[in-house]
C-alpha cells in the first residue's frame, strides 16, 4: 500500500476520497480552493463548477494534464493500484462534455479516462500510468494543473575515491541502467496491452451494437409472423363465414323440377324443364400454420390456465405463490428474478387492495416451445390506475408453465 499524505487550504476538509469508499484507494495529496472568505466560498458553490475541456502536453521528462473549468473548484488526488492510476476527485462539477476514454501516447502517462457521478455531483478524471511517478497539482488562473516526473533519477557519475569505491560506483552505475532498461521495457509492453485493451473494448462495443441489432430485427421478424398468423385466423373465419351463407341460400328442389307456363283461354298446362343448377364448389379447407400441432389447443389451455393462477396470486399479494410462476433466469423491465421480487414485497406491504383485470388475451405458441401471451392490462391500487399492454412470455422446462420474462408498455 502507497504512504499516504494530506494538504488542507482555506477552510474545506478534504474528506471526499473516504466518502466514496473507493477499493485499494490511496490518497497521497489533496488541495482545496485556496484561502477564500467564507462570504465568497458560499456564493461560489451556489454555482456548480463547469469543466470545459482537458489537455495533455509532453514536456521532458514531465507530463502535464490541464483541467480547464468555469472557476476554481475543489479537488481531491489519490493514486489508485492494479491498474496503476493517479485520480482527480472534481466534486460539485459538471461536464461540458460526454465522459470518454483519451488514449495518450506518452512516457508517464497510456491514457485518460473522464468518468462523472451524477448521484453524488461529481467527476473523475483518471490518468493510466505506465509506472509509478510524483505528481503535483496547482490551481491556476481558469485551470487546475496536474504535472508528473518520471520517477528514476537521472544517473549521476561521481568520481572515485579509491578502487573499491569506484567498482561500487560502477556496479552502481550498472544496475541502475539496468533497471532504467527493464523500466522501459515494461512501460512499452504496457502501451501495447494498453492500446490492444483499447482495441478489444472497441470491437466488444461494435459486437454488442450488432448484436442488438440482430435483436431488433429478429423482434421485428417475430412481430410480422404473428400478425400474418393473425390474419390467416381471420380469413379462415371469412372462408367459414362465406361456406355457411351458401350453403343457407341454396334450393332445395328436385333434379326432375320444372316451371309451369300459362297458355290462357283454359288451356293444359304444359311443364317446361329448367336446367339443374351447377354444383356448389367444394368446401375450401382451412390453411393450418406450419408448425401447428394437434395438441396446440391443450397447451394454450394449459398456458391460459397458468396466467389465470397467477393472476390470482397477484391480486392477493401472496408473495410464495407469486414468486412461484417465475424462473430463476427470470427478466422483466430490466430487472433481475431478486429485485423484481424486492420491488413486489415492497409494494404489496404498502398496499391494501389491487384490482387487475385482463382483457383481450392472445396466446402464441413458439417453434422453440416456449409460449408468449399478450393482454390489455388494467391495475388499480388505492388512487393509482393504469392501463397497458402486458407481454409474458413463459417456457415449461419441467411440467410446468413458468414466467420467462415480462414487460409492459402503457397504451
């Protein structure tokens, strides 16, 4: 673990490193605004400080880092291990800017990242550093200033006394050229497993956008197979609709019948024969979805069933019975099966009656056997009321019918 040291100016207790119990933290140095009458310190934080933007200059054998802002802010500076990293705690600040990762290519410092906690008001600015160095802050007229020195010392020739002591200087010499050697080589082989770092985050980045794009359309896909199933239910209702009005309107008369005609003047009525009519097309057979089993209708009983029970275990608030229509891997608005269950305890001891009503239940029957159900859901709890569109989706892995995952969106 780093020594750790502290500097206290003007009247602000640096105590924001603790605050935030960061892991494996180390504070090695810590300033304030400076000496400021508490009349301007109150007036000055009204406001929240603005961080413009930040620069990196290479300068010898220094590195310097400036944090341009709106006016002086406080500010906090530790070192933090594994990766080695040399943080600036900006609290009360805002950015002007998207936080980002800056990728540097210098000695002391591989790269930057900006990082803001907007819970607690407050910006980080890390610095990656390729080996340990000394590093100090100024505050300075629109800036904050962050300067690092390479921490191995020059090598400095001293002239030999006597023979032992200039083999002792040599060897002196020797090793620590060494070291400034191996110093090198790790902080190269640092750069590039930096910079191949960067690399891989940015190909994970694009393989999650196309990923979830690949999602989307799949979405999509599933969404317009379940409207053309929609629309073959309806004109297999239409062809039925169509088969009964014939077959209502068709005569019933003989093959052999025929219509009289009146010659007057009391005359023999004569029949003349009428052609039979054409026959009735053949009855059209209902088309059947490609993937529909005999037994479908078993199973959406089964899947409606299920939903009923559940329903049933909502309105009452019993938890156990609840939780029990759920996986394990269970999703629903972007929780896990815990917090979802969390967040029905709280609300069902806060509660004293639901009123849940579905309405226009569909059930849909999937290739890889799971089975998703959509309704119109109305809720009601004291003086709250909504109305939206529910989609459970459920699988039976072992028997029984359980809750993949669930959504809601209000209609």
């Amino acid at each position: 673990m780093m020594n750790k040291y502290r500097t206290r100016r003007g009247i602000t207790a640096c105590v924001l490193a603790a605050a935030l119990a960061l892991p494996a933290l180390s504070v090695t140095g810590c300033k304030t605004a400076g000496n400021v009458p508490a009349a301007d310190i109150s007036a000055e934080n009204s406001l929240s400080a603005h961080i413009k933007k930040i620069t990196y200059m290479a300068e010898g054998n220094r590195s310097i880092v400036k944090i341009f802002g709106s006016r002086k802010f406080e500010y906090t500076a530790y070192k933090l291990a594994d990766p080695l990293r040399l943080a600036v705690e900006i609290p009360g600040a805002e950015l002007d800017f998207e936080p980002r990762h800056i990728p540097v290519d210098g000695k002391i410092i591989s790269g930057m990242m900006v990082v803001r906690f907007p819970k607690v008001k407050s910006v980080r600015l890390e610095m990656e550093l390729l080996a340990d160095a000394p590093f100090k802050l100024t505050q300075k007229s629109g800036y904050l200033e962050v300067q690092l020195t390479e921490g191995i010392p020059s090598v400095q020739p001293r002239a030999p006394q006597t023979p032992a002591a200039d083999a002792a200087a040599e060897k002196e010499t020797s090793e620590l050229e060494t070291l400034r050697a191996e110093a090198e080589t790790l902080r190269t082989d640092n750069l590039a497993l930096r910079k191949d770092n960067v690399r891989l985050d940015e190909e994970n980045q694009k393989l999650k956008k196309d990923q979830a794009e690949s999602a989307k359309q799949m979405e999509e896909a599933t969404a317009l197979s379940r409207s053309m199933q929609a629309r073959i239910a309806f004109m297999e209702d239409q062809v039925s609709v169509l088969q009964a009005k014939v077959g209502n309107s068709a005569p019933e008369k003989s093959p052999d019948a025929g219509t009289s005609v009146a010659l007057g003047g009391g005359a023999a009525v004569v029949p003349v024969p009428v052609p039979a009519p054409a026959p009735l097309p053949a009855p059209i057979a209902a088309p059947r979805a490609a993937n529909q089993k005999p037994d479908d209708e078993k199973v959406k009983m089964a899947v409606s069933e299920t939903v009923a029970a559940w329903l049933n275990a909502w309105r009452e608030k019993d938890l156990g019975k609840y939780a029990s229509y759920y996986t394990q891997d269970f999703r629903g608005q972007g929780m896990s099966l815990d917090a979802w269950l969390a967040d029905k305890k709280a609300k069902f001891s806060s509660t004293k009656k639901l009123t849940i009503t579905a309405d226009n239940v569909k059930i849909g029957l999937e290739p890889d056997g799971a089975a998703t159900v959509v309704f119109e859901q109305s809720y009601q709890s004291g003086s709250y009321r909504d109305h939206g569109l529910k989609r459970l989706r459920l699988r039976n892995p072992d028997g029984k019918w359980q809750i993949l995952s669930e959504e809601w969106s209000p209609l």
